[in-house]
C-alpha cells in the first residue's frame, strides 16, 4: 500500500535536531536545526566547533546530510564540527526572498541601481513572491538590519548553543552564501567570536558598506591574528552575462583585490573561483571549498593540492 505520510526530520537529516526561538535583537522568530557529527554520542569528552549558517531553510537540507562523508573523507578530511543553521519559521517560510534581505544585508548598504519597486513587481509577476511579500522586501532592502542578526546569532543564539552541546570556543565559525555571504564578509570586520569564516559569492555591490568597514580597520591599524576569511565565486558569476556579474562578479573581485593589496594585521585571507558553477548550484561546493581551507585535518601539502 502506498501512504503519503511526513517523515521524520532524521529520515533526511541524521543527527539533526530542530528548535524555535524569538531573538530580542531582531523582533523576530527563526528556526535553527542543529547537526552533530557521527560519533558525538561516544566521544564523550571531547567539544566541537560550532559552525553557524544563515538562510537554513536552503542551507541545512543542501549541506547536513554530508557530515559523515567530510568527516571521514580518505582524501580531504575535515575536522568535526557542530553545524547550527539559522532559518526561518511559519508565515517567514514563504517570503524567505523579502525577510532575509533584513538580516544578511549591512545597516546603510546601498540598492543596486536597478532595484526599486518596478523591479520587484518582475518577482511577482514570476511567483517568487506575493504583492504583500514585495512590499516587505523594499522595507527590508531600504532598512536592513544585519547588526541585530548578528547580535542575535552571538549574544542569544551561541550561548544557547553553547549550553546545550559540547562546544569548543576556540574554532567557532560562520558561513553564508549570496547576501549570506555579505553578512559574513560584515561579520568577519565586526568584533565578534566568529575565527573562521566563509563567504560565498557574496552580494557585495561596488559600494557596500564592506568596503567603508575595511578603510576603518586598516586606519586604526586593527589586529586581526587568529581570524580567517576564505572568499568564494563562482566561475559563470565573473565569465557570463547576467545580473551578477554587476555584484558578485565585480564587488567580491574588487574585495578580493583590496584584502590582497591592503591586508588587515594578523588576517588570513583567501579565495577561491569554484569552476563551472553558477549562483543558482554554487551553494554546496562553496561550503565544501570553506570546510576544506578552514577546518582541514590533511597535511598542508594535501590541503594545498585539494584547493
């Protein structure tokens, strides 16, 4: 007999559980699933970085079920880690486009010139989003608020973490991808316990606020030893024409360009072009190319043949 039923969340994601919470900070209510790694329940002792995502609606589904295999991958081995990713909830799940432009996007940080409401009325007219939904999203483009997320994610969400599961503090990481992946470059140049972090084909635009928060730090001459930033683009986001290339294709290139010409004291900086990918598939192989530079266990000689 053939039964449509709803599975179990372990049924996709194994060793995943899954919690609801309202962020003081942002006014507002995420979902965040929690995987551990294969062995967390008899490696009694030992703690785990924690490693935080945005946008988990997409990311966890695209990423968790990998745990296993990137553990204990013969060739590129990556040390175990927690994966904590931070999504959204009940009416938020179906406006994903307009709320999350809230909190990825820096306070201040400029539209491309072609965004306005004309623009958005194409997503409508494509089904991405609903007339209600496209007004909040010009709210949220026009008032963004990555600040409050990010006081969220360190102030409420990681110590809850933190109490709850075996967290090593030492390696804590963030990863984002599109306007995650600006939210990452912002946090990475903000103070905060995020060491090592990932942005993947960033949404930066020419004049994002990135840029001014970079010109900061190098005048105050401020020390960033320990910390590490690993930038991704895609290949097609620099090579083909499309919308990208506008933001990812030039404003990640030129950040890539100022960190390797003015770097930050103590910052390790890298990047890499993920070939043949486009914005729409470069999500897991972006995640991969972090895990791989950040959290290694090869040899450095293998590190450096598998980026």
């Amino acid at each position: 007999m053939w039964t449509e039923t709803t599975p179990l969340l372990a049924a996709m994601l194994p060793g995943t559980r899954y919690f609801e919470l309202e962020s003081e900070a942002v006014g507002a209510q995420f979902g965040v699933w929690v995987t551990t790694p294969p062995r967390y329940e008899s490696e009694t002792e030992r703690r785990y970085p924690a490693i935080y995502q945005p946008d988990g609606n997409l990311t966890a589904p695209q990423t968790a079920p990998a745990m296993q295999m990137v553990r204990d991958d013969p060739i590129n081995p990556v040390e175990p880690f927690i994966q904590v990713s931070v999504g959204y909830t009940g009416e938020d799940t179906t406006r994903l486009l307009a709320v999350r432009a809230r909190d990825l996007l820096p306070p201040g940080e400029p539209l491309l010139p072609t965004t306005n409401p004309e623009s958005l009325d194409l997503l409508v007219q494509a089904g991405y989003l609903d007339a209600d939904a496209a007004k909040l999203y010009w709210h949220n483009l026009q008032n963004p608020a990555a600040d409050k997320f990010l006081s969220f994610l360190v102030d409420e969400l990681h110590p809850l973490i933190s109490g709850e599961f075996r967290v090593d503090d030492t390696s804590t990481g963030l990863w984002g991808f599109s306007y995650g992946g600006l939210f990452a470059t912002y946090a990475a140049l903000r103070r905060t316990p995020f060491s090592r972090i990932g942005a993947g084909s960033p949404g930066i635009v020419p004049q994002s606020k990135v840029f001014e928060l970079y010109d900061s730090e190098i005048k105050d001459e401020a020390d960033y030893s320990g910390r590490m930033l690993h930038m991704t683009v895609c290949e097609t986001e620099v090579t083909a024409v499309s919308p990208y290339q506008a933001y990812v294709g030039r404003g990640a290139t030129d950040f890539i360009t100022q960190a390797g010409k003015n770097p930050l004291s103590g910052f390790t900086f890298s990047s890499k072009i993920i070939p043949a990918e486009s914005h729409a598939t470069g999500l897991a192989a972006s995640w991969f190319s972090f895990l791989r530079h950040c959290y290694s266990t090869s040899s450095p000689e293998a590190t450096i043949m598998c980026q």
